[in-house]
C-alpha cells in the first residue's frame, strides 16, 4: 500500500508539471492568431475588387485589353513532422511515464534479440528500435535551394527566374483552346517546369486571383509570350494580366523528375519556404503580401 500511494504521488507530482508547462507554453492570444481574421479577409477581397476596377479602367482609357493567364503554384508539402512544442514534449514524457508504470515492458537482451541488433544507448531511452534518419539534411547545410530534401519540416514553393532575372510562378497565358482554368493550368506544368515533375493539380478553380499591369513592355515574360505569333503592329496591345492562380502538389518528392523550365521565358529555379518569399519578391509590394496569404 505504501508503494502504491507513492506511486501515485510522483504520477501527481509530474501531472501538475506538465500542466504548469502547457499554461506558461498557451497565451491568452494564441486562440486569436489561430482564428481566422475575417476583417483582415473582408479588407483583401475589397482591395482586389478596386484593383480590378482600377485595371480595366485604366486598360479601357488606354485602349488596351486585359490577358488572361494561369500561373500554378506548386507545393512540395512536410516530409517529415514539425518539431514539438514544449507542452507536447511534456505530455508524451508523462504518457511514457504512465507506460512505464502500468504497462509490460521487455529486458533489454530480449529486445537485442527480438531485433537481431543492438540498440543504440542514445535511443533505449526513446525506445526507437532503429537510428532515426536526420531531419537536417546535407541540401540544408549547403543551402542548395534547387533540391527537395531542404526544409524538410515545412512546405516548399517553386519559383522561376526570368530571363531578366526576375521570380515568378510558372504562369501561361490562357488560350482559346483551353476550355477550364485547369487545362491551362495542366498546359503550364507540362510547358513550364516539364513532364519529369511528378505533380497533382488541386481541383478545378483557382485558389486565388491578382490583377496586374505590365509595368515593363519589353521584359515582361508573360508580355513576351502574349505577343508571340500575333500580327505585327498588334505587339503590347495588352495593358494588363488578370492572373488565375492554381494549387499543385509534388506527389513523391523521392520519385519525382528534375524541374526543366522553359528557356524563352526562364533560366533557373528555386524551392523556397514562406519565409523567404521576401528574398524573391519585392517585400513592400501588395502582391508578396497577397502570396503569403495563397500559400
């Protein structure tokens, strides 16, 4: 009996532990940045709306149109899972304690030959039978950004550099002979980052859409391939692109095809976390902003 209420003292002891640890780990505003902001959204939605206006107004006082595109935006999701909070590092340890306590566990020359290999020290305590791979990877300490194996707990975005060495999605322009956004959408990963990449379009709408003008008629890549093929002294008839944006997966990222980007419009490619889209699009302007929101 002594046994047991000591038993139950220390579970006690290390429940109260671990409940100071989840109240000093959970502010009182945690709950509100994880709810979605609806006044932040009602702000974007009527800032794009008087983008559009804006566009088409200027477009027709111009006597200009406005193209149609499609640009993907191609995600390589977390291979492995994010690192642990501090609470839940404390509630595994007691569920292991209670493990420990109530449950059978094997010796250790048991588990040795059940496993037909010794376990390492640094692991018995963790109980992994097996040495656990890296979660930091040899593209993260060289920082190739052009591999799929950095950042592994987080997710990756493709982004293309131009010829004028500008970032941007792979984006087409959309065509008559594309019937749905998403045929334009498959056009550009089979045109712009080749048929290697082993992808998956999600759904059939776009997951965002931005309104921009054609800031520069001479570099634009998208400019560029809307004046390709037209009659001449039609070329920069466009004022402005209304930009359909789609969501792709990586499928495998161990599976998966080289990236080949097209050579008339780009030369070099990265895959980037959300964090430093800021290194690749200019961070005062509102379409950074608006792809950190699409992402």
């Amino acid at each position: 009996k002594m046994m047991m209420v000591r038993r139950s003292d220390r579970l006690w002891r290390r429940r109260q532990q671990w409940i100071r640890c989840l109240s000093s780990t959970t502010s009182t505003s945690a709950p509100l940045e994880r709810r979605p902001n609806r006044m932040l959204r009602r702000k974007v939605v009527a800032d794009l709306s008087l983008r559009r206006d804006a566009l088409f107004a200027e477009a027709s006082a111009a006597g200009k149109r406005v193209a149609m595109s499609c640009s993907v935006l191609i995600e390589r999701t977390p291979v492995v899972m994010p690192d642990p909070e501090p609470w839940q590092d404390a509630f595994w340890e007691m569920k292991a304690m209670l493990k420990k306590y109530d449950g059978f566990d094997y010796p250790q020359k048991v588990k040795e030959m059940l496993m037909g290999h010794k376990v390492p020290e640094d692991l018995r305590e963790r109980n992994v039978p097996f040495p656990l791979a890296p979660r930091v990877t040899k593209a993260d300490h060289q920082n190739d950004r052009r591999s799929l194996e950095r950042k592994l707990k987080t997710s990756l975005f493709l982004v293309v550099q131009g010829n004028d060495d500008s970032w941007f999605f792979p984006e087409v322009p959309v065509s008559d002979d594309d019937l749905t956004i998403r045929a334009a959408g498959d056009r550009c990963l089979q045109q712009k980052v080749g048929s290697e990449l082993y992808t998956y379009l999600l759904g059939n709408a776009p997951v965002a859409v931005w309104y921009r003008k054609f800031e520069d008629q001479q570099k634009d890549p998208l400019l560029l391939l809307l004046d390709e093929g037209r009659l001449e002294g039609q070329e920069g008839s466009f004022f402005g692109v209304q930009q359909y944006i789609m969501k792709a997966i990586i499928v495998d990222p161990y599976t998966t095809g080289p990236v080949e980007v097209d050579p008339k419009t780009a030369k070099d490619y990265a895959w980037i976390t959300k964090d430093e889209v800021d290194e690749y699009f200019p961070p005062e302007d509102d379409m950074t902003t608006y792809l950190k929101y699409s992402m």
